[in-house]
C-alpha cells in the first residue's frame, strides 16, 4: 500500500475480493485460491490460501513455521532432537527438545505429549492407559 491509502501495488482490499470471481477457486471449505491472471488449471491441495478471518492462519505461514523448525532442529548443536506440533480438541501446542542423550529427549517427548491429552491426569497415568489400550506389547 502506498503511503496516501491507494492501492496500486496490487494488494486487494477485503472489498475489493469476489469470491465468486473467474481468478477465484475454492479449495474447500473457507480455503480459496487467487489466481493473478486467469488459468484453466485445478488448484492442487498444496496451493497457497487465503482462509477467513475465523481461522488462526493460512498454509504458508504452517509451512514457513515448520522450516523454522526444521533449520533449528538440524542447526542444534545436540545429536538427538525432536520437533513437534500437536493438535488436541482444536488446540495447538508445539515441542521442541535437543539432547546429547537420546533416552532423555524420548522422555521428554512422551511426558510433554501425554500432559497435553489430559489435564486431569498426569502424564504418567495417561501413557499407562494409551499403552494399556494400544496393541501394542511392552
């Protein structure tokens, strides 16, 4: 936007955007892509989108935040390391964890995923029931 308000670099106002428009394909359910020009291509599902203002952020921002991720990750000085992000209930909570140890990131993995399923229960607890319920034999 230029100093004066005008919008000549080409941002459109919220006004200025037709849903409903030739350079506008709906991805799914308040996910759209803005073609610059006319295409007679499909979106692909990886396409950049715009969402509403309800959602808490578009596809490229989780994308530059998993490649900030990622650099930290491979730049930590630590051989052992996780990065995770976790979606329970519609909330997001993210996890980062470096170690010269491998046994202590695992524990650190488990006991911060396990305190974020239940607030009621302690993490210990809540491994011993997902293990408990798994098929798994340990």
């Amino acid at each position: 936007m230029t100093p004066n308000g005008s919008q000549d670099d080409g941002i459109l106002t919220p006004d200025e955007l037709q849903l409903e428009d030739e350079n506008v394909a709906k991805l799914s359910e308040n996910r759209y892509l803005v073609r610059a020009d006319a295409a007679d291509e499909e979106p692909s599902a990886d396409a950049t989108t715009i969402t509403d203002s309800d959602a808490s952020s578009t596809h490229l921002e989780s994308e530059r935040a998993q490649t900030a991720s990622e650099t930290a990750l491979a730049d930590a000085a630590e051989p052992h390391g996780v990065d995770i992000t976790l979606k329970t209930d519609g909330e997001i909570a993210h996890h980062h964890a470096t170690s010269h140890d491998v046994r202590e990131v695992f524990v650190d993995l488990l006991t911060w995923y396990a305190g974020q399923l239940d607030d009621d229960m302690s993490p210990s607890e809540a491994l011993r029931v997902m293990l408990a319920a798994s098929d798994l034999e340990v």
